[in-house]
C-alpha cells in the first residue's frame, strides 16, 4: 500500500525501507485503530513470508505477455513475473522502494497510478497489497478502475485487492467504526489513514476497502466483470476483473 493521496506519505515509507531495523511500520485510522505492515518480505529478507494475496498472481496465464504493477514496492512481484517469462513493469510513489527495485535490476519507475499511462497496452495490470484502495473512496473507484482498465488490451485483465469491511464489521475495533459510518451515511469502507514509523507520523490521506458485493457495482460502473474472487483468511481478497464484453473463466 505505497500510492498515497498526499506527499506526506512516502517521505515516512520511504523511511520505514531505509531503516529497516527500525521500530515496525504502523497504519493508524482516525479513530485510532493501528495495525502493523511487515516489510521483510519486500526487503528480500531469508524466511520471511509473503503477503496472501500473492496467490492472485496464479490468474495471469497469458505467458509470454505484459504486466503493469501499480503500488510495486520494491518490485517482489516484478521478479516473479520475469521468472515466468513474463514482461513485468511497475510503477510506485516511493522513491527509497524504486531505487531497491531498479538495484535489483527490474523495470520500475517512480510515477503515480492517478496520472500514468504506458506507453503500449498491457494484458494484465495488478494493483495487490490492497492497492485498490488507490481510487481513495468509493466514489472515486469507477474512474480509477476505468483508468487502470484503459490501460488493457481487449481482452487483459485487471487483478486487485482489497478487504472486505463488512466481515469484521462486528468486531470490536471496528463496530464503532461501521456504525458510525452507516448512520451518517457514509460507506464504511472510507477511511483515512496516516503512516508511522517511530517517532516520525506522516499526514492523513484518503484511502478505501471496497467490500466484494461493492466491488461488483463498481466494477459494473467502470464497464468490467468481476470474474472471480479469492479469499485470504476472514477480509483479505483478490479480485479478477475482465471488460464486461469479454468472456473469461478463471478458478
């Protein structure tokens, strides 16, 4: 989750790369709930163990072809790809993360997903880490799925991530949340999010977990299919998107 909304956000992303041995990196809400990214897995690190939806990745079968990863981080994806013999380019706001991807000798490039656009069609664009939280809100997802699907061929496909709010809707820390939400008439899955690391906090910033049932109305809105849907555990899940006038199957 590295595309922010404002320019706060990298200066702290970055920080949490370049000093890797630090305190952990953590991901507070406005109403102060936190959780914890883990980055060793990203830094290339012995035993550490990689994000679920890494699975999703099984659904580009269309080897050789071309891959755009938006939010790639320091490029783990980018270089399963390439081992599969696929043409894998990415794209981060995070200047430290590109710097390690391009060390590694992968095809990165620091730009912003809201305002890129490649230089040819890709057959798959993937947006994992939760990246679809990149439209900012449920509003904004339509035009930002529609933008990343401009970017396909006829018939490529778009893979996303994202978790399902409303499977932890009832759960304690996140009950008042959701309630509060709904009764002021706001999707609860609009949330906005702040980084830190130590003694350093970057600035608040739009972000939004567009629940499965959702996803499928935003999807119809951009002009896609939500094709298929795997879950990773009780929230995370991926998505497989298609131009709602092509017909694909995937498991």
């Amino acid at each position: 989750m590295t595309e922010p909304s404002t320019t706060t956000q990298p200066d702290i992303f970055d920080h949490a790369l370049t000093a890797p041995d630090g305190p952990p990196l953590l991901i507070e809400r406005t109403d102060g709930h936190t959780s914890t990214t883990d980055l060793n897995w990203w830094l290339g690190r012995t035993g550490a163990v990689p994000p679920s939806d890494v699975a999703a990745l099984d659904w580009i079968t269309t080897v050789p072809g071309t891959v755009l990863d938006i939010g790639c981080c320091t490029g783990r994806h980018l270089k399963h790809l390439a081992e599969r013999g696929l043409t894998a380019t990415g794209i981060d706001t995070s200047a430290a993360a590109i710097r390690l991807a391009q060390q590694a000798g992968l095809n990165a490039h620091l730009a912003d997903a809201h305002h890129y656009t490649p230089t040819a069609p890709v057959d798959t664009v993937i947006a994992l880490g939760g990246g679809l939280g990149i439209a900012a809100t449920r509003q904004g997802a339509p035009a930002f799925l529609a933008h990343l699907a401009s970017w396909l061929t006829p018939t490529g496909a778009l893979i996303v991530s994202s978790v399902d709010w409303s499977a932890t809707a009832s759960a304690h820390q996140h009950r008042t949340w959701t309630e509060t939400a709904l009764a002021e008439g706001r999707y609860p899955g609009d949330v906005r999010l702040r980084l830190r690391h130590g003694t350093l906090t970057g600035g608040w910033f739009d972000w939004t977990w567009i629940d499965p049932a959702t996803l499928r109305d935003v999807a119809a809105e951009a002009g896609l299919t939500v094709s298929a849907t795997r879950r990773f555990g009780t929230s995370w899940y991926a998505a497989l998107l298609h131009h709602a006038n092509t017909q694909r199957q995937a498991s």
